[in-house]
C-alpha cells in the first residue's frame, strides 16, 4: 500500500505547481485552470487523508469543492468575457488600469 | 438635590443646533439673539449653581449627578454625570463669564464677515464642549470635551478658510492636539486596567490607596507622563506648542476664548483635577514643573522678537501656562488654578483689544504699522494698559498676585532653580508686553497716512481675505474696504463694553487670593484648597490622611521680598522697554543688527517648525513615497516576482509594464506572505 | 430525521434565499429597458423579513443539522450588522443603478445570495459548511464588483478580485484539508476538543497558518492586503459598500471561530506581525491617494490592522471588542460608501478629491454627513468609530500588548491626517469644475439616515451593543 506521505507530498506538489502557475503564467486562461490544480492537489489531501482515518468527512468535502469549483468556473469565464470585451486581451499583464 | 448641571452644557450645543441648521437663513440680529441668549444663560445658571454650592455643607462636596450609564463592558463602566467640586466651580465660572463677554464681543467684531451664523454655530460647540470637559464626572466623558474642543478648534481656526495659512493652521492644530490626545488616551487605558473605572468618584479612593512612588517609577508615574503629554498637546507646552501661534490665523475672539482663556487651560485642569496621581509620582511631577518652566521661558523669549501683534499675545499665552504648569508641578494646585483665572481675565482682555486695534486699523497686525494709537483708540488703550500691567505681573493688578503665589510656591517647596528662570522669565513678560504696549500705543502713528491709502489697500486686501464664503467675499470686501479708509477709530460699543469689564476683573480679579504675608484672607486659596485635599477624594475617610496644608509658619517677611524682587524684575523690564522703544526707537534697529545671529534664531522661533518639518513630516512623506511606495511595491515585489524573465529585454520591457496593479505581482505578495506565515507555523510547530 | 427547530435556526437564510429566487424569477416578467426598482422593493422586503426571521431566533438557540449550524448571541448579532449593511446597500442601490444605467435586475438577488453566504459564514460551526458560505459571498461579490458591464475598470476589478480571491481560497482550503488530517474531524467544536486533550502536531499548526492566508485575504490584512485599493476603485460605490463590510464582518466571524473556538494553536505573533502590518502599510498608503475611492481601500486595510489588534488580545477582552469593532466600522463605511457612490454621478466620474472641493456649500447635508462618517472613521468621540478604537486599544493594553498599542495610537493618528484632508478639500477648497450633486432621493435618505444612526448610536449609547458583544464573545468560547 502507498503511504499517506506520498500522497500529502504529491498534493503539495500539484499545489505549489499550481501557485507557480498563478505566477508565472500570463493567458488569464491559464492563471485560472492554476487555480483549478491548486484545489485538485486539495482535493487529493483531502481523499487521502480520508481515506487513512476512515473518516467520510473527507469525501464529502471533495465533492464540494468540486461543485464550488464548477461555479467558480462558470463565474470566472463570464468575468474573462467581461474583461476580454473591453480591453481586448486575455495577457493578464495588460489589465492594469488600477494600480498605485 | 439636583441641580440639574446637564442643563448648563446642553444649552450652547441647542443654539450650535438652532444656528448651524437655520442660521443661514436668518438674520444677523437672530443669530446674534440666539448665539448671545444660549451663552447667557449658561452663565446664568452657572451663578445660580455657584451659589448653590456655596450653600452645601462640606459633606456634600463633590456634589455628584449621574443622570444615564454611558456603557458598561463587563466590569468596567462609565456614566453620563457631572461632578461638582470648588475646582469644576471655578472653571465653570471662567469658561461661562468668559465665553459670554467674547461672544458679546464677537457681534461687533465679525459684523463684516461672511459665514456669520456658522461662526456663532461653531463658538457655542466650543462652549459646549468646553463646559462638557470641565464638568464631568469620569475621565472619559472629559475626553469627550477633550477632543472636542479640540474639533471646535480646528474649525475655527479656519473659519477664514479661504486663507490657505488658515486651513493650514488648523489642520496643524489638529494633528498636534492628536498626538497628545493618544498620550492622554493611554494614560486611561492604564487607568482602566488597573483600576477599572474612569469615574472620578471611585477612582480617588482607589488611588489614594498607593504609596507615593519615591526611588523606583512605578504605574502613576507613567499614568502622570502620559497625561503631561496630553496636556502638552492641548495647552501648547514644549514639545507640542507649535500649533498655538499658527492658530492666530483664526479670528481674533477666537484666540482670545480658545487660545488665551479656556480651551489651551484643559490641560492644567485635567493636571489639577488628577492631582492624586501627580501627588503620588515625583517624577512625573517634577516633569510638569520643569517642562512648565522651560516653556515659560523658551516662549517668553520668542515673544520678544515678534512683530505681529498677535503672535506677540500667543506666545505670552505659552509662557504664561508654562507657569501654571510649573505651579502644579510644584504642587500648588491652587496657584495653577488661579493663575488660570486671572490669566483667563486679562489674556482675554490684551486679545480683546488687540482684536480692537486690528479692527482699527481695518486688519493691520504689524506693530511696526502701528504707534500713537492712543489717541485714536482711548478706551482700548486703557484696557490694554490694566491688561499689560496685569500680566507683567505690578501690584495691584490681578497678574501680580497669582504669579507671586506661584514663584513663592516654587522657592518655598525648594525648587530654586525653578524659581530662578520663573522670576526671569517675569521680567521678560514685562519687557514683551510693555514694548507691545508702547509699538501700539505711543510715538507717531507709523501705519498709511489716512489720506494717500496706497499701503492701507494692502491691509484691505488681507482683511479681505479673511472672509469666509465665496458668495460673501464680495460684500465683505466693501464692507471692509468701507472702513479701512478711514483713520484709526475706535471700536462700537458692543466691543468696548466687554473689554471694560474684563478690565475691571484684571484689575481686581486676583483680590480674591491675597496673601496673608500682604494682610490678605486668601479666601481664593481657602475656597479652593479643599479640593485638592487628600481627604476629599476619600469622603468617608476624610480624618485618615491630614490636609497637606502649607504651614503658617512660614516668614511673612521673606515672601515680602521675594515679592518684591519680582516686582523689581518686572519695572526693569517696563523701563527697558520704555527705553528701547519710547524714548530711543532706533536703538532696537542697532542693537538687532549687533545681536545678529541670536536676534534672528529668535525671530525664526528657534526654527522648531523647520526641524519638525525635516525631521518628522518630510520623512514620512519620504517613507511612503520611495520605500513603501516606489521602493517595496513598485521596485521589491514586482522585482522578485519577475525573477523568473530570462533575457535582460524581457525583464525591462516587464519592468514596464509590470507596475503595480498587475495580478501576478499581487498573487506574489500572497504568495510571500503565505510562505512567511507557513514557515513561521511550521517553526512554531516543530519547535 | 431533521427537527423542525433546525429550519428555524436557519430561517433569516432560508427566507433571504427565498426573497432571492423571487427576485430572480420576477427580472423576466419586467419589461427589458424598465428600471429595476420594483426588484430593489423585493429585496428590501426581503432583508426586513429576514431581520424579523433574525429577531425570532434568540428563543431557538442551539445547534442544528448535525452539529452544522450554531445558532446564538454572537451568530444573530452578525446576522443583524449583515442584514442592516444589505438593507443600506439596496436601499443606496436604488438611485445608483439608475445614474450609472445598469439594468440588470440580478443585481439584488446577487445582494442577497451574498448576504445569505455571510450570515451562514457566521453561524456555521462546521468547516464544510463554512467554505460554502464563504464561496456564496465571494462569488456573488466577484459578479458584483463588475456590474458596471461597460467599465473596463470593473471589469478589471471583478477580474482581480475572482482570481485573486480563489487564490486565497484555495490556500484556506489547504488549510482545510490539513487540519481534518490532523485532527481526524472538520467540525469547530470537534477541533477544540482535539486541541484541549490532545498535543498539536507541526500539521495543525500548519493548517492554522494556512487558514490565515486565506481569512486573511478576505478581511483585506497585510500582507494579504494588496488587492484592496484596486478593486475597491474599480467596483461600484455601492458594491464596495458591502464588501468592504459584509463580507469582511462575516470573515472576521469565522476568523473569530477557527482561531478561538477552537483553540488553535500558535497563531499569536503571527496576527500580531499582520496586524501591526496591516494599520501602518494601510495608512502610509492612503496618505497620498488622490481618489476618494482608493483613499477608503487603503483605510478599510488600516482598520482591518485595528481588528485584529483586538485578536491578538486576551481572548476574555479582545473578542467582543473585535465583535464591537466590526459593527461600527460598518456603520460608518457603509455610510461613507453610501455619500461616494451618490456624488459619484454618471460613470463615476467624480471621485477624485478635487471633485470634493466645495462640496461643503453645493450639497452642506451631504458633505456634513460624510464629514461625521469620516470623523466616526478617525475615531473622534461620540462617534461609534471612538468607542471602537477605544475599546480595542484598551483591550490590547489590558493584555499588555504594550507594542502594539502604540503602534496602533501612532497609527490612529497618521490616519488623522488623510480623513482631514477630505474633509478639509469639502469646506475649505473652492472647486475648479462644478461637479454637479443632485438631489438626496427617498433611498439613499433612508439608507444614509440608517448608518449615522447607527454610527451615533454607537458612539452616544454603546452600552448594549457592547453588552451584546460581550455576550456573544461568551456564546462563542463556550
């Protein structure tokens, strides 16, 4: 059997991938699915350590954050239409009208 | 028996309320009714109040009323309620009498502005907040006058707003006053922990109950720092005195209520009324005195060199609370308080007819413009003759006998030196005053001839200028224009009538307090000296600790000649200053050019603005513009984030672009602080 | 089988929901260019039904949903702040929808959705729950913060807002993760007792850190600050309004719960260094902002350091304190908002501090309203934002916080200076261009007489809402 370590290391992996991602990245497209890895190396925390205490709380919260996750993802895409309609650009580094 | 104090504050706020909401669309003789009518009758009450202390039996002293609990958090509370003593008495008195003759005056002085009815709306804030602050019964309702005088302040000393100086000036004000208003405010916070309660009446016993802190600085001690730095801010004492000349961009009455007579007079109040604490911490204490003492002095000396008239009057009202902070340092409570009173009468009175002689001479403040006004102005120059030999302290004026009492208080406790730079600092207000006396009112009249009034524009133009609304600045400047064509004149009666009184009270308001070594009763000391007994604070333990009475034995005959040395010092300076600037003007002319370098570090005032300015205010701006501004948001973080660019174009070309406001540079500060946080717990996890 | 005690102790959300899909379903029936007011009146209606719903509570607390939900003191207290910034907010609403031509009647449901995900952020006691009402207000604030369709600011500020809110989030939520690993449950109650009985592991303290980040980002705390002044200048006036309260209040609700309720471990230096951060970068910042809007962002950042100055003391006198704190700044900066977003006129184009300049004498009972807010704001007496500062400050130095505290009292009186300028630009400055005020309409009225009142209220009477917070500082240690 794979040790939770693995797993707890694995999700931190794909979390900070995920920061990097936010950070480096400049399609807001990309920023955004960044986001989404950071929450499924979550997600994997959560399974694992589910599964380890036998503990059902862990499984329900998965599916509730992939449900918050789909919201979010329907919000966030119309806000990137908003965003792309009036300056024309999906370069995050453009949409810096507000700043100082 | 009540006595229904809470009337006595609530009645200038009603005609704040009547005048600030309506006033604008009333007419002057209204406002003026309503402004007079709510201050009047404070005073009113606050004679009947007088007397019906005089009627209570020392028992019943403090008289205290609680009308509502405020808020109560647990175990601590603090109530809605007054507080009675012979202190609150005399302070009542002052601000009321005081208040009223200024806003008497007022009608006749600001009759030319515009604004008129926000003027009255913001005099009778003032007084409400003033007689809130002297008034209550716990220190957190006193705060609440204590910040509020100091909002009232604020606005009017730019009530001539469209002076950039006089918006200026009150926002300096302000800000001053906050710093020494969060002094104040921790000192309560101490209160509050130790003690658990702000209400005077149980805060007393509970302090009674320390020892005093002689050798190791304790918890009174830093409580008394605390508040020596509130009452620095409020009563313009080094380090915090800058504002007080700067406000005399403000109307002339308001410096005369505000800046002289009551409002700068919070903080030896609220040092007399915590004199448990004081009593108990020397060092703070001694702090009082010598801080108290060198601004005597250090003002003192800048006001020999000034040449607005004004200005000359503000930093004499900074020496002269620089004594009553040396009497309370040297714990004669009841000469601090006293001075304040007098002081109150002819600090009132020299701005009075100093606002007179402006109106005069149609805005002119120069001394150096003036001269021979004598003649012109006979009923000012009289009342400013009572007032000037009042605060040079010469017998029989009411200046002589309180700060007598309080050189005598400072040898006779053994502070010397004290004593010394006070007897000096005496002659120096003698010098200052009597050549203001003589600039203003002896030799030729050296302003614009009234005829060819190509100069008399000018101080038009600046009268002008002191007007507040746009709509209103073109009335005002004919009215003013109106007037300031003609020669010097005397001011209407409604100005002249309150300067009489005041004249008369600076003639014969330090009676009350004569020395026994002058054959006196003292029935000033002996009225007020009760409440600063140990045993009043604790009513039902009033034979555990004895009265801290002085004793009697004290020599007569040495008070006699100290007296007399300070009186001696004091016709020095008349006759210096008769010498320099009546019978030998040019001399002064020679004598500055000889000085030089000192004559001109004076008439900077010691450059303290410039130091203040480079050292505190040009700093922050700096720290926030190229730190924390350029430096760690725009240059640090968006920097580091861009460590990742490859090649030197890119990194520029990002530099570019990548200002602030960018949301990677911003998920970079997340990220930074998430890292720091994350090591920090995992430190603290693993440790 | 679920009682049916348990509906009424999420009946305000239950009946704030309701009011919300009503307003939904009605948006369709109304002609497509008529104004939106009729939906505004529901959701007034709605708020008002959720109050009483609120007011009924008190007799039914308790928990419910199996250990989901906690109804008491300190949930109906920030169910009451929430409810009232949501009733000022549509009422300020009704008028700036119609200046700035925005005819999207989802607009006041979103209102209310958002606030039914800050009042259950303040009752819910089980982390599962409480991730859900924080992604309910926070998304309905991300659609929010871009309602002025046509703004490319807006949009930029709902844009930053979302990605830089689900990057927090996702923080909390590792947070989550780890502390259900640590401590084998998600419920608060559950975690306290594990932090009673048992030694905290290095993942615990971990997961407590990371909780932080995430909460930390949402009440707007340094260094998690730096989105504040951007979305706050690009969101509409009355937007910022509520969040820069609401969501705020009910995120400091939860932060309240996770790091006492529970009794987490090691968090002490850790709010202490956020806090002393928070007040001093929020007010150097704001000394030289030039747009009103931004000038309130970075304040909102400062007062959010003051909050939690209050955290970092003692629990016994820093709870109710912070609880007292969040009531009143949301008095007062809802009401701010409230007079920003009435003069910012078509477009929001006056917002700038020369647009203030003479504002004293073209609209005197506009200028003089926001004047009290702003001097509520500096923390003059008689206002509710004195007796907030003063309440928290004297809690920190009761706690000895000695460093803090006068950090916090320097702090207070930088802050003087900015606030004072606004109000020095409104009465002592003469305008260059006539920014045009119309007239205070019957909504904005209500709402503005709402929050001084209650920034009054606080200042003059404390007294029972001090008592109600101490109250709920009980509830929620118990």
């Amino acid at each position: 059997m794979v040790p939770l370590s693995y797993y707890l290391v694995l999700s931190a992996i794909l979390f900070a991938c995920g920061v990097a991602g936010f950070l480096i990245k400049r399609n807001i497209i990309t920023i955004f699915l960044s986001i989404e890895l950071m929450l499924n190396g979550v997600n994997l925390s959560f399974v694992a350590f589910a599964a380890q205490l036998n503990k059902l709380e862990g499984h329900i919260f998965v599916f509730f954050v992939m449900v918050v996750a789909a919201a979010e993802a329907a919000v966030g895409l119309a806000i990137i239409i908003a965003v792309f309609r009036t300056r024309e650009t999906l370069n995050v580094d453009r949409v810096n009208l507000l700043k100082l | 028996m009540s006595m229904h104090l809470w009337i006595i504050p609530l009645l200038p706020l009603a005609g704040a309320a009547v005048n600030g909401l309506l006033g604008k669309r009333f007419p002057r003789a209204l406002v003026n009714a309503i402004a007079l009518g709510f201050t009047a009758a404070p005073f009113a009450m606050a004679l009947w109040v007088a007397a019906q202390f005089a009627g209570l039996s020392p028992d019943q002293i403090p008289h205290i009323e609680r009308y509502a609990t405020w808020l109560s958090a647990g175990a601590f509370s603090a109530e809605y309620g007054m507080y009675l003593d012979q202190l609150s008495v005399i302070m009542m008195l002052v601000v009321t009498g005081v208040g009223f003759l200024i806003h008497v005056y007022s009608v006749g002085y600001m009759e030319h502005e515009g604004g008129y009815y926000r003027y009255f709306a913001y005099l009778n804030i003032f007084m409400f907040f003033m007689l809130t602050l002297v008034l209550a019964n716990n220190y957190l309702l006193m705060f609440v006058g204590w910040e509020g005088v100091g909002l009232a302040s604020y606005l009017l000393i730019g009530f001539w707003f469209l002076k950039k100086s006089a918006a200026d000036a009150g926002k300096k004000a302000f800000i001053t006053n906050r710093v020494g208003d969060f002094g104040f405010l921790i000192a309560l916070f101490l209160l509050i922990k130790h003690f658990g309660t702000l209400q005077y009446d149980s805060l007393w016993p509970l302090i009674s109950r320390y020892p005093v802190e002689t050798g190791a600085a304790g918890l009174l001690t830093a409580i008394g720092l605390l508040m020596l730095v509130g009452a620095t801010g409020k009563s313009a004492q080094i380090p915090l005195y800058v504002w007080l000349p700067d406000a005399m961009e403000g109307p002339t009455p308001v410096s005369a209520l505000i800046h002289a007579a009551t409002m700068v007079t919070a903080g030896v109040y609220m040092v007399a009324r915590s004199h448990l604490v004081f009593n108990r911490a020397p060092d703070a204490q001694m702090a009082v005195a010598v801080i108290g003492t060198l601004t005597a002095i250090f003002a003192a000396s800048i006001g020999i060199v000034q040449t607005d008239i004004k200005k000359v009057l503000a930093y004499s009202t900074i020496s002269q609370l620089g004594y009553m902070f040396m009497a309370c340092g040297v714990l004669d409570y009841v000469g601090g308080i006293f001075h304040l009173m007098t002081h109150a009468f002819f600090k009132a009175l020299l701005f009075l007819a100093a606002g007179s002689v402006i109106h005069g001479l149609g805005g002119e403040q120069d001394m150096r413009h003036m001269g021979g006004l004598r003649k012109y102005l006979p009923y000012t120059f009289w009342s400013m003759t009572i007032a000037t030999f009042a605060i040079a302290g010469l017998p029989p004026f009411a200046g002589f006998f309180s700060k007598d009492r309080i050189l005598w208080s400072a040898w006779s406790s053994g502070y010397h030196v004290l004593w010394l730079v006070g007897v000096i600092t005496a002659g120096m207000t003698s010098f200052y005053m009597f050549r203001l006396w003589f600039l203003t009112f002896f030799g030729k009249y050296r302003g614009p001839n009234p005829e060819t009034v190509a100069h008399g524009h000018d101080a038009d133009a600046q009268h002008a200028g002191h007007t507040g609304a746009v709509q209103d600045a073109k009335d005002a400047h004919a009215a003013a224009g109106s007037h300031g064509h003609r020669s010097p004149h005397e001011s209407p009666w409604v100005m002249v009538v309150p300067l009489m009184i005041l004249a008369l009270l600076s003639l014969v308001g330090g009676w009350a307090g004569v020395p026994h070594s002058l054959h006196g009763s003292d029935r000033f000391g002996t009225f007020l000296s009760p409440a600063f007994n140990e045993a009043s604070a604790t009513p039902g333990a009033a034979a555990a600790t004895p009265a801290e009475a002085k004793p009697e034995s004290e020599d007569n005959s040495t008070e006699l000649a100290f007296s007399s040395i300070s009186v001696g010092l004091a016709a020095l300076g008349f006759l210096a200053a008769w010498w320099l600037y009546y019978k030998r003007p040019e001399l002064p002319e020679r004598m500055a050019k000889a000085a030089g370098g000192l004559y001109t570090l004076l008439l900077d005032k010691y450059k303290i603005d410039e130091l203040y300015g480079a050292v505190i205010i040009q700093p922050l701006i700096l720290l926030s513009t190229n730190v924390f501004w350029k430096g760690i948001d725009q240059g640090l973080i968006d920097r580091a984030v861009d460590g990742s660019a490859t090649d030197a174009r890119e990194a520029s070309d990002a530099m570019r672009h990548m200002q602030s406001g960018n949301i990677r540079s911003y998920a970079g500060w997340v990220a930074v602080g998430a890292a720091a946080v994350i090591a920090f717990m995992v430190w603290r996890g693993v440790r | 089988m679920i009682p049916a005690v348990d509906y009424i102790r999420i009946l305000p959300e239950l009946v704030l929901s309701i009011f919300g899909i009503i307003v939904m379903m009605v948006d369709p029936v109304l002609p497509e260019q008529s104004p939106k007011k009729p939906l505004g009146v529901i959701a007034v209606i709605g708020v008002l039904a959720a109050l009483a719903a609120t007011a009924y509570q008190p007799g039914f607390y308790g928990s419910a949903f199996y250990n989901t939900v906690s109804v008491d003191t300190f949930s109906v207290f920030f169910h009451v702040v929430v409810l009232l910034i949501a009733l000022v907010v549509i009422l300020i609403s009704f008028e700036y929808l119609d200046v700035q031509r925005i005819r999207s009647g989802e607009y006041y449901a979103l209102v209310l959705f958002g606030t039914v995900g800050m009042m259950l952020m303040s009752a819910a006691v089980e982390l599962v729950l409480i991730f859900i009402a924080l992604e309910i207000s926070s998304i309905s604030t991300y659609i929010l913060a871009g309602m002025r369709r046509r703004a490319a600011e807006s949009a930029e500020a709902s844009l930053k807002y979302f990605l830089l809110g689900s990057f927090a989030t996702a923080f909390f939520l590792y947070g989550v993760a780890l502390i259900f690993g640590a401590t084998g449950t998600t419920n608060v109650y559950g975690i306290a007792h594990y932090f009673q009985t048992q030694q905290a592991s290095v993942l615990a303290y971990l997961a407590v850190g990371l909780m932080f980040v995430g909460l930390g980002f949402k009440v707007a705390s340094a260094p998690f600050h730096v989105w504040t002044p951007d979305v706050y200048e690009g969101s509409p006036a009355p937007v910022v309004a509520l969040m820069s309260t609401g969501p705020k209040a009910a995120a400091f609700a939860v932060l309240l719960r996770v790091l006492f309720a529970t009794g987490a471990p090691g968090w002490f230096w850790m709010v202490w260094v956020s806090a002393a951060l928070s007040m001093t970068l929020g007010n150097i910042g704001a000394l030289v902002q030039q747009n009103v809007k931004r000038l309130l962002a970075y304040s909102s950042i400062a007062h959010a350091g003051y909050l939690l100055v209050a955290f970092a003391a003692a629990k016994q006198v820093g709870i109710s304190a912070a609880i007292f704190y969040a009531a009143s700044y949301a008095a007062m900066n809802v009401g701010a908002f409230a007079v920003i977003g009435h003069f910012a006129s078509e477009g929001e184009k006056y917002v700038t501090l020369d647009d203030y300049a003479g504002l004293g004498r073209r609209s005197p009972l506009l200028a003089a309203t926001l004047t009290i807010f702003l001097l509520s704001l500096i923390g003059i007496p008689v206002t509710g934002g004195f007796f907030a500062k003063f309440y928290v400050f004297s809690a920190a130095l009761q706690s000895n916080l000695v460093g803090l505290t006068i950090i916090g009292v320097i702090n207070s009186a930088i802050a003087a200076y900015y606030y004072l300028r606004v109000i020095v630009y409104m009465y002592m400055r003469d305008e260059r261009v006539e920014a045009p005020v119309a007239r205070i309409p019957a909504g904005l009225g209500v709402g503005l007489a709402i929050s001084l009142v209650a920034t009054i209220y606080l200042g003059v009477m404390p007294g029972r809402v001090l008592d109600y917070a101490i109250q709920s500082a009980q509830d929620l240690l118990k």
